[in-house]
C-alpha cells in the first residue's frame, strides 16, 4: 500500500531560492492538503484542493502556491524561500465516500530547511 | 474559530496502565473527530475517526468516545505497552468545511 508519497524527504535551501515539493496519493481521493508542523505551533493548513482543478488558501499560505492538475498530483512551491519556512512539511488526503468519509491520511513529511 | 485543546502537553505512564488522553474543542458543529499517531520525524497515522452521529469508536486496545455537547473527545489505550510511547493528536474537522483544527498532542511515554 503506497498511500502518500513525498519528495524530497529532506531539503536544505538557500534564502531565495525556488523549491516544489512533491506529492503523490495512490489512492483516489479527492481532497488534498499541505501543512507545516513546528515545535509549539502543531500543524498548520497552508493549502488545500476540495477537487481537481480547485484550490483555497489555509491559514498560512504567504509564500506558498499549489496546483491540482489532477487527482493524484498535488506539489506545493515556495516561490523564494525565506528562513521562516523552515519546517517540516506534510501532504494529506481525505475520502468522501463510504462510513469513513473525512479520514484524513498523511505522508511521511518532507523537512526543509532555509539557510 | 475552532480551538482544539490537549492537556497535558506531556506524560508518563508505567507499562500495563491504562491510558486517558483528553481532548476538547471550541464549537460543537463538528463534522467528524480524528484521532492520531506521530513517532518522531514520522508522518501522522490515523488510529480512529468518529462521526458526529457516534458515541464511540473500538480498535484493538485504542477506543475513543465522543461528547459533542461537552467538546470533548477521550483516547483511552488498555495495558500501555512501551511501544505506545508517541505523540497523539486529535483533530476535529466543522461541519460544511473541509479542513481540520489540530491539537499540539499529547507526548506519551510508557516506561518498562
């Protein structure tokens, strides 16, 4: 069972430059999303896609863009990184079907930090 | 907002105790509660997830209930072993909204 792949796992970046990280789910769902977990704030929703070809903004989306090109696909870009989006970064996904409708699943994290 | 509390922030527990982990939130329009798994520099695992319509869900030695009136959601793990040491995370998602308000967890270490 795949699920949820990310890449890179890790990163190490300089200040200003552009980075995507990857995510792939395996398993149909239709709703995606990216957090950033950091020690004493949690998790954090940056971006999220309802559907394909849909995106909305989360709670801390300066400085990151998505697309939802299609079901399985959802990267996230830092378009100039900066040394506050250190963090470590987590792709997700949820169902909308069956008595599990909402489950969110997580991938394993891809940790980035900005130097 | 959805504010999702964890208390406390940390515990230990001896191996074969009972574990209660609590959690509660702001607004009781919820549209299902999560419950999760973290090991260090690990993705979360979902361990259970309730309906608003549920009282409770069962899995193995994990069972969680729900009490939506009171805004609060309870983990309990039968016979803590050392591998039950983890981060636990609950996570609460609105009605009519797609996202979820998470807690910091709750960092659980059982000691053999």
């Amino acid at each position: 069972i795949a699920g949820i792949t990310q890449a890179p796992t890790s990163q190490i970046l300089a200040a200003g430059r552009r980075m995507t990280l990857r995510c792939t789910q395996d398993m149909r769902h239709n709703a995606m999303y990216w957090y950033r977990q950091d020690l004493g704030l949690g998790l954090r929703l940056i971006h999220y896609s309802n559907t394909a070809g849909t995106t909305g903004k989360g709670e801390v989306p300066d400085g990151y863009s998505v697309s939802r090109a299609n079901t399985d696909d959802f990267p996230l870009t830092l378009a100039s990184a900066v040394p506050s989006q250190t963090s470590v970064y987590f792709c997700a996904s949820s169902n909308g079907q069956g008595p599990n409708t909402g489950e969110l699943f997580f991938g394993e994290g891809s940790r980035l930090t900005v130097l | 907002k959805q504010e999702v509390t964890q208390i406390p922030a940390a515990l230990s527990v001896p191996e074969g105790e009972n574990l209660v982990l609590n959690c509660s939130f702001t607004d009781s329009a919820i549209y299902n509660l999560q419950w999760f798994r973290q090991d260090p520099g690990k993705g979360l695992t979902s361990l259970l997830l309730i309906q608003s319509s549920q009282r409770e869900q069962t899995s193995g030695r994990l069972n969680a209930s729900l009490d939506k009136s009171s805004g609060r959601s309870t983990l309990y793990i039968a016979a803590s072993q050392p591998g039950d040491s983890a981060t636990y995370l609950c996570a609460v998602r609105r009605e009519g909204n797609n996202r979820l308000a998470f807690g910091k967890g709750n960092q659980v270490v059982v000691i053999p």
